[in-house]
C-alpha cells in the first residue's frame, strides 16, 4: 500500500514542471526572495553526457537508426534525452476519430531541451482576435501589457534577429544574426521577385557572449542540446539563475498527482508519486505555479477533484480542457537544379534556419482568417538519421553509383514548413479517460481533435506559396499533397507542430475562463498556471517566448500579491 509522508517544511511556492514555464517562474520568484521548491516528473540533466551535438552518426549504433529503424520514429540518437511522442507506463488516448498526437519530455528542462529555439512575439492584433474578425475570443490582456516581458525574456535568455518593423512580426531585443546560407539566399531572392517577405529569423540562440554563455559555435546540432548552453534550455540558462539565489529545492522524479485544497478553499499541498520509491509524498506550500505543459496542466486540475471542486480544480467554468488547439501545419519541398552545381561546402550556422517568412498576407483578403508564417529547410548540415531515405527510394541501384548519387543532390533540396494559426472549435478539446491510468494509476487524458474548413484553405493556401517560391528559384515542387484524404493539402494530424495549448484559458469573466491576465485561477488565489493552457488564441507564431514571458510576468505579480498579503 502507498506510504504518504508528511513533509513538515511550508515553501513559499512550490512549482511543478521544469520547462519553459516552470523555469522562468523559478528564476523570478526566488530572485524576488520566496523560498521555492520545484517538482519535476523527469530526471536530473546532466549536459556533458546525456546531450550528443558532437556524435558523428559512425559512432552510434546502427548510426543511430536504432534497431529495425525504431529510433527513427521520434529522432531519439538525434535530439536531446527523454523527449518523445511516446513515454513507456504514461499512455494518453484519442476518442474515436481522433488522431492527436503528444509529444512529451520527461526530463528537467522539459521540451525546452528539444525544441526549435524559434522565439517569435505575437503581434498586438494576436491578442484581438475576436474585435478584428469576430471568431474566437479576444485576450484579457494586451500586447502593451505583455511587451516588458518579451523585453526582459528576451535580453536575458538572447535571440537574434533584426527590427524589420513588420506588422505581424514585432521587434524585439535581438542579438545579430547569422549570415544566410546560401540556399536561403536562393529563397530570399525568389521570395523578393514574387513580393513574398523573407527576413533573418528570430531564435533564441546567442551570437554573442551572454551572462557567461559562450557564442554559438555554429555546429548546427541545437535539437541535440546544447553542452556550452548557447542555445536556451529552461536547464541551463533558467535554473542556473534560481539555485545561485540559495532558495531552490529541485526534486526531480516526481509525478505530481493531485493538488491538494485545505478548508479555506486554498490550495495547500500537493501529492506526488516518488518515481523511485514508488511511494506517495506530500509537499506543503503558500501558493503554486502550474507549468505542466498545457495538456499535463489541464490533467491535473481535472484530476485533482474534491468535494468544494468536484469537476475539478478551477474549473468551476467547466472550461478545463476545452478550446484546445495546435499550429496548422502543412510541409513541402522543392528541387532547385543550380544548386548541382554547388561545391561541396560546410553549411555552418546555427541548428535551424538562419531566414524566415513572417506572415506576409496581412492586409489582404484571403481565403482563410489569420495568418501563417514560413520555415526554411534544406542545405548541406550533417545529416540526420534517413535523410536519404526519399533518394534511395527514387533512384535504383545500390554502392559507390548510389552514393555517388546521394552526393550530388544533397543540398539540392529546400524544404517549407507552414505553421499557421488554428481558430478553437467545440470538437477539439480533452478529458480525463475514465477507463485508462498511467503506470502510477494516475487517469490519463483523451483527446478529441478535429481541424475545420479554415485550417484546410490555410494548407491550401501554403502548398500553393511553397510552389510559388520554388517555381521562382527555378526550381520542381515536389507536391505530394493533395485535396483528399485524412490529411488534405498535407495538413498534419493535431498535436504533431507541438504547439498545444488553451486548455486552462484566461479571460475577465469567470464564467468563461479558469484564469485571470496574471495566470491566477479565478477559483483559488494562490494557484497560478503560467504555461500555454493558460492561452486565449494560438497565433501562427510558436509558443514558446510567449510562455515565458507570460510566466515572467504572472511570477512578478505573485510576489507582488503575496507581499501584500492577498494570496
Ligand atoms: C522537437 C520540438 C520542437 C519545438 N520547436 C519549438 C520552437 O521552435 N519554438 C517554440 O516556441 N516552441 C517549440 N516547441 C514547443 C516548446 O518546446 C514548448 O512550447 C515548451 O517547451 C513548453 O514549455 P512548458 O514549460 O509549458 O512545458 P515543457 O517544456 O514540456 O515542460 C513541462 C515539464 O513538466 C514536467 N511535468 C509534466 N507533468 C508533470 C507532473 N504531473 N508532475 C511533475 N512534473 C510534470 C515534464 O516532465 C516537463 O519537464 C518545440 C517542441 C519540440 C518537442
Ligand atoms: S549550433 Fe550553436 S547553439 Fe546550436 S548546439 Fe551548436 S553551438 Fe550550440
């Protein structure tokens, strides 16, 4: 039978989960002086061995493919530890139909250590949904309020770009950027003749010394880790910052199973599953960050149910779990012949594109509302784990001839990745599945997910650029798309561009949202859920410097309110 023991020690605030979130609420709070104790479901990380940017294929087993190719699946060999789209004893579930998919780190960090450390602010008419096109719902907050904090995230975690004064794509505090490559000189060019905007990208990689992080390296391998910390992980550039201020505990594999609410309608304590021991553990604090990851954090709300929250904690709505959305996604690529004749050159840069097309159809009508922006692909980087399975497939023979073959055309490709914004509808949202528990019987979410007509003409729409832009750099799209099927316009299954969110979303009205502007659950003053639950819309930029500086600023007010003694 479980043992629960009773930790005597109150913290000031306990946090659960590591990421992006977790670990920017650490750094503020105990900067700002509160004692904070964080949990975390994964492992400690340890840089020097568990990240691989510097392993040559050659020197991994079955280089790296895993055996029967089994690793190839989730990148495993190449991407930093312990993220994946499937975690042994923690299964989740679709509803019929469904087709979601989850991709989760276990690991301190987060997915902060796998990520495309492509940091992007929204823009203020992101934050207006709803006045600008009547669909969705505008947040309680705006741009101006959530400005500052873009600010002091950004110069503290350093991203380089360039201020282009684009409407959708706001300046902010950057670094220099790289040079382009020369495949995205290709592309600015082509993108120029048809008047598509094509700019230096924003991501949060430091080319030059930052509070005593070394300048990139340009080895390209940011989705490995990074062991000089150049690149941001909530591990290496967050947490370092919490622990020199002497008031963080880390306590690292423990699944937080339930949020535990005292008589006053507070939240008083949490219980959590000691991995190891296999045993339940309680820690006590005066109040408590949430940053779970969306769907993690809408999981143990709506797990944590008691006789005054009977559906759940906060959720008093009802809306814990709804308005769930991910980034439309739609890919392409592109055979672009002058590029045969390119010597065989180092592709040196930092691992993700060095140009970007923020969304560009702002002030047209389109086919869709909202917008997308472009990523860019392709060049000479190390390659990755089947990177030439396509080629192999396409061209017959087997040896030297092969090789050779695989030679001339790598680099010859450039690839496209749409990432635009999804409206919420009322058939994508997730639950507690009353017949499964994980491995620590801890019931597991289902997801039910479904794009609309709006997303649909966005892929269409993307493919349709994608082909622009080639056919303008003189090149072959390579259209493996089409209006049919379960994937139309090669639109992806939800879940799979890794930008989930809403499930515990802002709002002034009580009735209709779980959270305040600062990420306070309306229900209970002393819990705060500071990641992308917390989330009104999902514009087509990524998440992820919006998360931080969402829980920068929600961290801020929490010392505020507890100083003043309101929590
Ligand atoms: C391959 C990949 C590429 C990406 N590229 C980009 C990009 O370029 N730009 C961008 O903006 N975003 C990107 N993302 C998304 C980005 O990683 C996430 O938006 C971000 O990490 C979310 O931060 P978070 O703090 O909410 O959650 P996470 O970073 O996922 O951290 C949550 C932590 O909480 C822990 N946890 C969960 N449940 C519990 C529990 N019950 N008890 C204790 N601990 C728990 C988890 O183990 C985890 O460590 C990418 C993600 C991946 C995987
Ligand atoms: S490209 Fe730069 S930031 Fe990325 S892993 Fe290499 S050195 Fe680190």
């Amino acid at each position: 039978m479980a043992q629960v023991t009773r930790s005597p020690k109150v913290y000031d605030v306990c946090i659960i989960g590591s990421g992006a979130a977790g670990g920017t609420a650490a750094k503020v709070l105990t900067e700002g002086g509160s004692n904070v104790v964080m949990l975390e479901a994964g492992p400690a990380l340890h840089p020097e061995t568990d990240y691989k940017e510097h392993v040559w294929p050659y020197q991994l087993p079955h280089r790296g493919a895993g055996v029967g190719g089994k690793a190839m699946a989730d990148f495993s060999e190449f991407l930093a530890p312990n993220g994946s789209w499937d975690i042994e004893g923690e299964p989740y579930t679709n509803a019929p139909g469904s087709r979601f998919r989850w991709f989760r780190s276990r690991i301190v960090g987060g997915r902060t250590n796998h990520w495309g450390r492509i940091a992007l602010r929204f823009a203020p008419v992101d934050f207006k949904s709803r006045s600008t096109d009547g669909m969705g719902d505008d947040w309680p907050i705006t741009y101006e309020d959530v400005a500052p904090y873009y600010d002091k995230v950004e110069s503290y975690i350093g991203v380089f770009g360039t201020a282009e004064n684009v409407s959708s794509a706001p300046n902010g505090v950057f670094l220099p950027p790289p040079k382009p490559r020369c495949t995205e000189t290709i592309i600015k060019a082509a993108c120029d003749k048809i008047g598509v905007t094509c700019i230096p990208s924003r991501l949060a990689v430091i080319t030059k010394p930052l509070n005593g992080r070394a300048a990139c390296h340009y080895c390209g391998q940011c989705g490995r880790g990074c062991v000089s910390a150049s690149n941001f992980s909530s591990s290496q550039v967050m947490l370092p910052a919490a622990e020199k201020t002497g008031k963080f505990t880390l306590v690292t594999n423990a699944m937080v199973r339930e949020i535990v609410v005292g008589k006053d309608g507070k939240a008083e304590a949490v219980s959590y599953i000691d991995k190891p021991s296999r045993s339940e553990k309680k820690i006590y604090a005066k109040a408590f960050v949430v940053g779970a990851s969306a769907c993690e954090s809408a999981r143990l709300l709506l797990n944590s149910k008691s006789s005054q929250f009977p559906d759940g904690l906060a959720n008093s709505s009802g809306v814990v779990g709804r308005y769930l959305t991910d980034s439309v996604g739609s890919s392409g690529g592109g055979f672009i012949p002058r590029l045969l004749k390119m010597p065989a050159h180092n592709h040196d840069g930092v691992g993700g594109m060095h140009m970007y097309v923020p969304w560009w159809k702002y002030d047209r009508k389109n086919e869709f509302l909202r917008g997308y922006h472009i990523e860019l692909g392709g060049g000479r980087n190390m390659p990755g784990v089947g990177e030439f399975g396509p080629l192999c497939e396409a061209y017959e023979g087997y040896g030297a001839e092969l090789k050779k073959k695989c030679r001339e055309m790598y680099g010859t490709f450039i690839g496209f990745a749409g990432r635009g914004e999804m409206i919420a509808n009322e058939h994508t949202y997730c639950e507690i599945d009353p017949n499964t528990v994980d491995e620590w019987g801890i019931p597991v979410l289902r997801f039910h997910f479904q794009w609309s007509d709006n997303e649909i003409k966005m892929a269409k729409d993307m493919q349709e650029t994608f082909r622009e832009i080639v056919e303008a750099a003189g090149g072959t799209y390579y259209d493996r798309t089409s209006p049919d099927g379960p994937n139309p316009y090669g639109i992806q299954d939800g879940g799979v561009i890794i930008h989930e969110l809403g499930v515990v979303r802002m709002g002034n009205n009580p009735k209709t949202s779980a959270l305040n502007g600062y990420c306070q659950t309306h229900d209970v003053k002393n819990l705060f859920v500071t990641d992308a639950a917390s989330f009104v819309s999902n514009p087509d930029k990524n998440p992820t410097l919006t998360i931080m500086a969402l829980s920068w600023r929600a961290s801020e007010y929490l010392l505020d309110q507890a100083k003043k003694g309101n929590l």
